[in-house]
C-alpha cells in the first residue's frame, strides 16, 4: 500500500475553511469549529495541515485543566511555562502577539466540561486575534453552542460528512497498489465507511491479489475470496 496523504472532499473543505480563515478582515472572529463522527480523517487531516504550517497543536486530554492547557500552548510556543496562571496567560498572549500562529486545539470534548478552560481559549483569542480551531465529535457542535460568547466567535463551522463513493474511489485509487475494478469499488464503499476500514479492505485487496497472482481485482471476485479467508470469517465473529 502506498504511503500518501489523500484529499477527500473533507480534506478539500477543511483547506478551503482555512485559507479563509487566515486571510479573512482583522474586523471578522477568528475561531472555527471541526466536528464529525470518528474514522473520517479529522485528526489526520489536522496533523497533516499542522505539518505544513507554523502553527500550535495541542491534544487535549480526560484530565486537562486550563492550567494544564496553557502549559501545553506555552511549550507548543517554544517557551518554558511559567507556574502561576496569570503569567502563563500573558506568556501565551505576548508570545502569540509578537509571533502570531494558528492554535489548533484537538479532543475539544474532553474540555467542553470545564467552562473555565474553555473560556480561557475565547480570551487568547480576544487578545490576539490568532486564529484557533477547535476539532470534536460529533456532539461537540451542539455542546459548544452552548458557550454563546465562544460560539459567536466561529469564522466556520465545518462538519466532516461520511465518505461518498467518490472519495472512496479517490482513497482507493491513490493507496492501492493494484488496479480495483469500478465494481470492487463499490463493494468496499458498501463495506465501509470509516477510515481504517477502508484501509483494511485494501489491503485484503492486495493480500487477495498477490496470493491468486492477479493485478486487477473485481467486486465480485473480491467478495467471493473475502468469505472463503477463515481469517475474516474469524474477524466477523
């Protein structure tokens, strides 16, 4: 299977959200919400964007405070953070004044709890204009919306929608490595609809292929030897 990053039309609206919320005028909020059911690339597409950009990404944590959070942004901007809350406040705010960086805040559930933390995430961004995104689960749009003065702060809200046919055609035809008919296709988009499925199905796909000496796989062969493998048959279980 190949290693390669895939642009799903989730990927595509995630880079469209984040070319506007950069550029967009001084006088617009700067936050932004991304929230979707798991295994639809949400982290993945993140840490990729992450690694493409200057910007601050913290995983938050069950147990994460908003001490526990500003430490993290703190480090996040090469700095050593300082003990009290009010100097890592303004630690994090002169940091992020003199060098403005997207914050990028993962897991946003586990702190939507504690009002406190999440506010403080509301006050750096008051302060600095930086733009922060805030990426949950699927419930984390209605929770959030309950923080009104947070809420009313979202530049976009953008929900990752589960795979169509063409983006796991796209997934398909850009990780594996021999040639799957329209039809095989379409079987492992009836199959699946999360991520590491689809992955898994691929490479079965190649396992299936390689052992029958074949480089193209159709929908039908592709079920056929899928129920005659005793080691799906076990997994299915």
């Amino acid at each position: 299977m190949r290693k390669v990053f895939v642009r799903t039309q989730n990927v595509k609206n995630f880079i469209s959200m984040m070319d506007k919320l950069i550029n967009r005028k001084h006088n617009l909020p700067g936050m932004a919400l991304v929230y979707g059911e798991p295994g639809l690339g949400k982290t993945q597409t993140i840490l990729w964007w992450a690694a493409k950009n200057d910007c601050a990404f913290i995983r938050s944590t069950n147990l994460m405070n908003g001490k526990w959070l500003l430490d993290e942004l703190v480090e996040e901007l090469g700095e050593v953070p300082y003990y009290w809350n009010s100097n890592l406040f303004r630690q994090c705010v002169r940091q992020l004044i003199e060098n403005p960086r997207v914050i990028i805040v993962d897991e946003i559930d586990y702190l939507i709890g504690n009002n406190k933390t999440v506010e403080t995430l509301r006050d750096i961004h008051d302060k600095t204009g930086v733009p922060i995104v805030l990426v949950g689960m699927e419930a984390a749009n209605r929770k959030l919306a309950r923080y009104k003065h947070l809420y009313d702060r979202f530049f976009e809200v953008l929900k990752f929608e589960p795979f169509s046919l063409e983006d796991v055609k796209t997934i398909t035809q850009t990780l594996c490595e021999i040639e799957l008919t329209e039809c095989a296709q379409e079987y492992i988009f009836n199959q699946s609809n999360r991520f590491r499925q689809i992955v898994r199905l691929i490479t079965k796909a190649e396992s299936i292929a390689e052992t029958n000496s074949i480089n193209i796989l159709d929908g039908k062969t592709f079920q056929e030897l899928m129920k005659d493998d005793p080691r799906e048959n076990l997994e299915n279980r």
